[in-house]
C-alpha cells in the first residue's frame, strides 16, 4: 500500500510537536507492505500578511491563529496536489489543517490529540481567541472531518469532542493511543532488573515537563513534601524547566533544567531517570493527551496524573498508574505512593503492569498496525 504522508512541517524533525509527527510516520513505514510518499515542509505563502494581522490582534489584545487562515489551508492544500504522486493509494495527515481544504479521489485520513473546539479556553494559547480564529478553527475543522474517510484520535476526549462539536458519525472517529516516542524497546528481564534496583530507602519521583504551571509542578512538590514530611524519604527529580520558582528549590528537589535527549549525555541523564525512578508525577491542569506517561510506561515506571483531557485513556487506575481530581490530588496520591513503598510487591506489579500496558497498547508499533487495519477496512 502507498500511502501519501503529508504535513505541513518537517516530518523528519524530533524537536517538532514533541516527536509526533515523525513517530506518527514511523509506526506506520514499519507495518508489512507499506511504502510512506512524503510530502512534508510545505510552504507559507503568506508568511508576511499573517504576520501583520498577528500584530494587529496582538495590539486589540486578542489572540489570532494563523495556521486556521483559509487563504493558508487551500494554498497547502494545492501544494499537495501538485506534489501527489499518481499511483498513490491514500492520503494520511499527523494533523486535520493540511487536509482541510484538499479536494481529491483518494481517501483521506488524518490522526491527532485534539479537536479545535474543545481547546478553546482549555490550553493557554486557545484563550481570549479573536472571533476571526474562532470562525476559522471551527469552519478548517468541520471540513477536516468532512473530507476524512476515517479520523483517528489518540483518545476517548477528543474522539467524544468530535462527536459532540462536529456531529460526527461515531463510525468515522476511532480512538488508538499514542505511542512512547522510543527507538529501542528494554526487555522484560531490563525491566524487571530497574525495577529490582530501584531504591529501598529513598522514594524517587519524577516531573518533567517545560511549562510547570501547566503540567501541575506545584501539586508534585506538595506530594513529595508532603511524603517527606510524613517520614517517607523522598527525592522530586524535575526536567524541562530552565528556571524553577525560588519557592520551590528544596533540599529534596533536583531540577536538572532543559535536557536534550537527542544527544548522548542528555540521552544517559534521562536513561538513568527512568532506570531509577519509581513514580513519573505529572498532575496537569491541561492535558490533551500526554506523551510522557507512555514513555514512562515502557520503562517499567507507573504514571500519576490528574484526571483531565486525554490523560484517561493513557492511565488506567491500579494497572499503569493513578489519575485523580485535582482537588483530591495531593491525598489521594499521597495515600496510593505510601501504600506502594510500604509494600514492595505491590510495588512490583503495578510496575510490571505499566510495562505491560506499553507493550500491548501504548507502543508505535501497536498503534501503526491498529490504524493500519482500519485504512484497509476503509479502502
């Protein structure tokens, strides 16, 4: 099967939506008799004329989105046509706007965290949205999902979004989780040996994340103080952000800052983080889904979160993790850790069962094959 792999950024680039478009394509160019045509790095044409209509809502004090402009879309949407091979037996977008406006014979399919409606208000950048965006997002949206044969999400929050904004047919939207953005997979005996070597004496806990308001540093370090304070010696282990709040800098925190994991010392820091840790905190205000509790999953690590946005459809209470309500975090949470560290082989399966829901679910190569099945039911 050939399938057309188009973005409008570089597909090849790590650094861009976290991995996710380059990942989105991997799982599926390593599926059995699939060849990926990419067609990525498409141009703005209109890079200028956006720019001044930012600044002029940036000085009315409104946001405006200028990825959600129709002159923009239609203009990507000629680029794939003319670069779209004719053989091709389908067309597959890591994002709803390079297809928006795409009129073609092929079927169409496209996979994301989230649906423009239901981020409005919800994630910082989606707030104080000028009428001009709002109009836009909903009108690029719509026609997305119009042109698309089926549309994958990567959870039950934004499939249920789509339903609920859009009308959707529920049998044109499928939910398949995201992958952990890992090359090489640890085996089980790995995993059970980190787990085994995990420490006995110290409770390691593990934030990582480069906006700490949004991804909910504070109720982490009232966790881990909270278990201090209670005789639970804990270590708060922080990554991503450069400049942590004064109030926060504790003898039982260690912010490592801006890691680069791409590179080999940055690769070794993160690699002994996720051998040694025993719990991945990240109780965030806004999630649309939520990549690192997978990737803290493929190694043996249960993930704790709050229960917001796609996060539910990642961790499943007492299999991979904990997801609890914001206001009932600190508790909850704290109850469920000392619990854990108390009892050593309650510790162990649910470390276990994290592993195991990575492997079974929330791996690449998993997800690639689930979408894969899909795409040939369509055709």
């Amino acid at each position: 099967m050939k399938i057309a792999y188009v973005s409008e950024n570089d597909s090849s680039d790590l650094q861009n939506w976290s991995g996710l478009d380059y990942f989105i394509k991997y799982s599926l160019s390593i599926q059995e008799d699939v060849e990926i045509i990419t067609i990525d790095k498409l141009t703005n044409n209109f890079r200028n004329w956006l720019r001044i209509k930012k600044l002029f809502y940036n000085i009315t004090g409104r946001r405006y989105q200028a990825i959600r402009e129709p002159r923009l879309l239609k203009d990507y949407a000629r680029q794939i046509l003319e670069r779209l091979p004719q053989d091709i037996d389908c067309i597959f977008a890591p994002s709803s706007m390079p297809i928006a406006y795409l009129e073609c014979k092929v079927p169409v399919f496209f996979y994301t965290d989230s649906v423009f409606d239901e981020m409005i208000d919800y994630y910082p950048s989606y707030v104080n949205l000028c009428n001009e965006t709002l109009k836009n997002g909903f009108l690029a949206e719509k026609k997305a999902l119009e042109n698309a044969k089926i549309t994958f999400y990567a959870s039950d929050w934004a499939k249920e979004s789509a339903i609920k904004h859009y009308h959707v047919n529920p049998d044109k939207v499928k939910t398949i989780p995201f992958g952990a953005n890992i090359f090489k997979e640890l085996s089980e005996t790995k995993i059970q040996e980190n787990i085994s070597n995990r420490s006995k004496t110290e409770c390691n806990l593990l934030f990582i994340g480069v906006d700490f308001k949004r991804k909910g540093g504070n109720l982490a370090f009232e966790v881990a103080q909270k278990l201090n304070q209670n005789g639970i010696k804990t270590k708060l282990h922080i990554v991503g952000i450069p400049n942590l709040p004064a109030k926060y800098s504790k003898d039982f925190v260690k912010n490592y800052g801006y890691i680069n994991k791409g590179q080999s010392e940055g690769k070794a820091i993160f690699d002994k983080l996720f051998s040694e840790s025993h719990f991945l905190i990240v109780p965030s205000e806004a999630e649309a889904y939520g990549l690192v509790y997978c990737e803290a999953n493929a190694h043996g690590i249960p993930a704790i979160g709050t229960n917001t946005g796609g996060i539910s459809t990642i961790i499943k209470n007492d299999i991979n993790g904990w997801i609890f309500d914001k206001e009932e975090f600190i508790e909850n949470t704290y109850n469920k850790i000392k619990s854990a560290i108390e009892t050593p082989e309650m510790y162990k399966k649910l470390a276990l069962t994290s592993f195991e829901e990575y492997k079974n679910r929330l791996s690449w190569s998993v997800s690639g094959k689930e979408i894969l099945d899909f795409i040939k039911s369509a055709m």
